[in-house]
C-alpha cells in the first residue's frame, strides 16, 4: 500500500476531519444511491 | 489528531469481488489488471463464510461485485443464502448475461434484492468499440429485464470514448431500456503492474466542458439525473455546482474517504477500494479470521496511516477553500495522473 501512495501526486496535509460529502436529500423507494465499487460506479437503489 | 484516530472505525457496507472474468473488456476496468481471470472465482463457502462475518461486523448492506459476477457460477445458491440470513445485497452488473432467457428464467428465482447496471454504450457500433462486444441486442435485452423488474437506473461511466456521445447514450437508456434514473460517474485511472493507466480518463477541463454542454439535453430525458462528483468541486464554474446541489443532482466523498466501506476480493484480500486489489491490507485466514480481528485491523495504527495518506489534501489550498467539506478533493486516484497544483483553486480565491 505504501508503494501505491507514493504514487500518489496528494501534497496536501491529513485533514483534521473527514469531509462529509454531498448526499441525495430526496430518498424515496426506487432511487438510486451509488455503487462505489470502483469498477463500474453504477448505480444500486440501496 | 487525525480523522482516523478519533473514532473506532467499523463499516457500513462492503464489496464482495466474487471473480474476475467478464463479458466484456472495458478498457478502464481495474479487472485487466487480473487479465480477467477465469480462474479468480470466490467458493461459495468462502463467499458465505466472509458474508456472515460481514454481517458480526455491522454490515447493512453487501454489493456482489466482479468481473461479471452473473458468470459467478454459485450466484444463486450464494442469493439464498444471504436471503435466509436476511441480508440485503445489490448485484453489479452489465446486464448481457439476463438478454439470456435460459439464465433469466433460473435468476428470476433466487434474485438479488437490488441491481446495478453499468450501461456501457448506445448503439452497436459504440459498444463494439468500447467492450469489444457485438450482442447488442441482448445487452438490450438483458438491461430491459433489469430495469422493468427492479424498477432500477442505469450508471454511466463518462469516459473518452463518450466524450461525444453522452446524450445519444442517456436517450438510449430512457426510451429504449426504460431507466428510471441515471447516475454519471467520470472515468479514474485503473492500475496495472504498479502503472496508472488512464487511456479512457477525460483531462479534466475537457470532461468539464463536455458535460456542461450536454447537461441541458441530457436533463431533458429525465430528471432523476446525479453526477457523482469524482472530480473536484473547483474544477466546475461555481454556478453549475450550486445548480447541481439546488436540484439535488449531486453526490460525493467516496466510502474510503469516509471509511464508510470495505472490499473483500476473491481470495480473501482486504482492500481499501476496488480498483486497488494489487494493494491489499490484510488477508482473510491470515489477518483476519472473523469480526472482531477484522475490525482489529481495520483500527491497526497501520492501516489507519494507509487510509490518512489516502484522503490527504490534494493540496493544502483545499484547506482554505469552504467547499472542501462537501467536495473532499475528489478521487484520490485521480492524482496518480494529475498534478494537484495545476488544478486545484480554492474557491474562497477564484
């Protein structure tokens, strides 16, 4: 993992919190969250 | 004191790889760094055993990932169990293999309780180009299925060889498969042998200008539209933002930065994102055996520097800009090709 990070071009700090992040604010039946797999990024109605 | 060290981590959810082969041969899928390999296939008693340790820990929900993991042979077997045990789980998938009325009819059975479906082209021609793949006809077919029966949404990778075809695939999607929603995600490297590949990545103001002059049309076919903003918040003019987040239109921050998910690969391997399961954190068997050593290692002061590096400040002007909360900087793979420094503006200063 430490080989990957250095591949990495992040120069920033750690920040002191973890950012929250925008979610969906109208959830209802049959909407779609992501997937965040990683290999396709579609879409689950979670 | 960093983010990490303030609270015992403990997932929420969490990506079961169940194999590497597939259908398709997506040029900026992380499974050619398997080579797709047809031999990387979860036991069913290992995809059982993690599922219930998965469930000790707190999971609430389980993604059946791959490869294509329709072709995961102990698919079926695997829903009932999970079924039984009262888990919900969402599989991901291109679809190709429900067009197939014999695996259709047997599926239909013992379903998953969700489905994805990466939608990967609009016409023929595209898909051959993009997958490799002719049998449009029964990807047709088989995302149809999936959609009339779980009333579902398509998710589209915006990648190079969309950059001029994003609203034709959308329609696609609409009219022809009937989605009921579509979510855009933008193409992040892949890595091979310890090399980002970033072939079918979009340089980043290209993409911007992209979507910006498709947005109206593509809005046009549905409103339940989302762009899951990988790529940071300042890269946008401000207005498209607000527009976004106004008509709730955008989602961001990935499970790893928040530390919200984890990926258990086909032998065992625990690894932060999918796309880096050449970097594993631990071993099933080995590092880990049931709940309590899983959630052990996930809190190792170790494994909590990986995951500090991981979400660093892409740079530090991002501290001084008010939508770092929300923005997160965007996928940190994108820095294995991108130089921060040229891109990143706070928006405090533009």
């Amino acid at each position: 993992m430490s080989k990957f990070i250095q591949m990495l071009k992040l120069q920033g700090d750690v920040p002191k919190k973890k950012p929250k992040g925008v979610a969906k604010k109208r959830e209802r039946p049959g909407q779609f969250s992501r997937c965040e797999c990683g290999h396709c990024r579609c879409v689950v109605n979670i | 004191m960093s983010a990490s060290e303030s609270a015992v981590v403990k997932p929420s959810y969490a990506w079961l790889t169940v194999n590497r082969n597939c259908n398709f041969r997506c040029e900026w899928c992380y499974a050619q760094g398997a080579y797709f390999d047809k031999g990387q296939e979860m036991t069913l008693k290992k995809a059982v055993e993690l599922t219930d340790m998965l469930l000790a820990v707190g999971i609430t929900h389980l993604f059946v990932t791959g490869g294509e993991p329709t072709l995961w042979s102990p698919l079926l077997k695997f829903n009932s169990h999970c079924h039984d045990i009262g888990l919900d789980n969402t599989i991901v998938t291109n679809a190709m293999h429900f067009g197939k009325d014999e695996f259709w009819e047997r599926y239909i059975e013992s379903p998953n309780t969700y489905v994805g479906v990466s939608l990967k082209a609009g016409n023929p021609k595209q898909l051959y180009e993009t997958v490799k793949i002719r049998r449009f006809d029964l990807v047709t077919k088989g995302v149809r299925r999936a959609m009339d029966h779980f009333k579902s949404g398509v998710g589209i990778v915006y990648n190079s060889h969309l950059a001029d075809n994003l609203v034709d695939i959308c329609r696609f999607s609409v009219e022809e498969c009937h989605a009921h929603s579509i979510k855009i995600d933008f193409c992040s490297p892949v890595f091979v042998e310890n090399q980002p590949l970033a072939q079918c990545v979009m340089e980043p103001y290209q993409l911007v200008s992209g979507i910006i002059r498709d947005y109206p049309e593509i809005v046009k076919l549905t409103t339940e539209l989302s762009f899951i903003m990988s790529i940071p918040f300042c890269f946008w003019p401000k207005s498209f933002i607000e527009e976004l987040e106004a008509e709730d239109r955008i989602e961001s921050v990935c499970h790893m930065v928040k530390r919200e998910g984890i990926v258990v690969t086909s032998d065992g391997s625990l690894c932060m994102c999918n796309e880096l399961f050449d970097y594993s954190i631990g071993r099933y068997g080995v590092d880990f055996t049931d709940a309590e050593t899983l959630i052990d290692l996930l809190n190792e002061p170790v494994v909590n520097g990986y995951y500090d590096q991981m979400s660093r400040y892409p740079s530090n002007r991002c501290q001084e800009c008010s939508w770092y909360n929300k923005c997160g900087g965007g996928c940190p793979l994108l820095w294995s090709v991108f130089d921060p420094e040229q891109y990143v503006q706070p928006v405090e200063g533009r």
